[in-house]
C-alpha cells in the first residue's frame, strides 16, 4: 500500500520516519532502556518537526488565499 504525500511531508521528513521505524523495531528486536530512551527521544523530536512543518505548510497556503474565501475553505475542508 503506497499512501499519497501531503504537500507539507518533505524528504528528509520521510526519510526521518524510516530511521524513526528502524529505532523501534531495534527496540522491540532487544528491548533494553537504552534502546528505548533512543527511540522515544527520536520519536518526540520527530513529532516536533512533523507538527512544526504541517503548521507552516498550512500558513502559507491559508496566507496566499486569505482574501478567497471559496479557496480558504477547500483547505480547511
């Protein structure tokens, strides 16, 4: 199954969730807290930038048509 990329998900985003996959299958291969504490700090810091670059992907499209109404709601929607 091969999903379809938002616009806001870059490269190096994806590329980020890959070795974010391969810290957690480390951990779930060898549980022990060092893995563990690797891939929650990962996952955490991850999240962050994923959130960081949805948030600013969605300003500049909403910025662009903030004086289309009709435009701005197809976003939002």
């Amino acid at each position: 199954m091969h999903l379809k990329n938002p616009g806001w998900l870059s490269t190096g985003l994806l590329k980020s969730i890959k070795r974010k996959y391969s810290l957690y299958k480390k951990f779930l291969k060898s549980p022990s807290p060092f893995n563990e504490s690797s891939y929650k700090t990962y996952r955490n810091k991850l999240n962050h930038y994923l959130r960081l670059a949805k948030r600013s992907y969605y300003e500049v499209k909403l910025k662009t048509l903030k004086n289309n109404i009709k435009g701005t709601w197809n976003i939002l929607n």
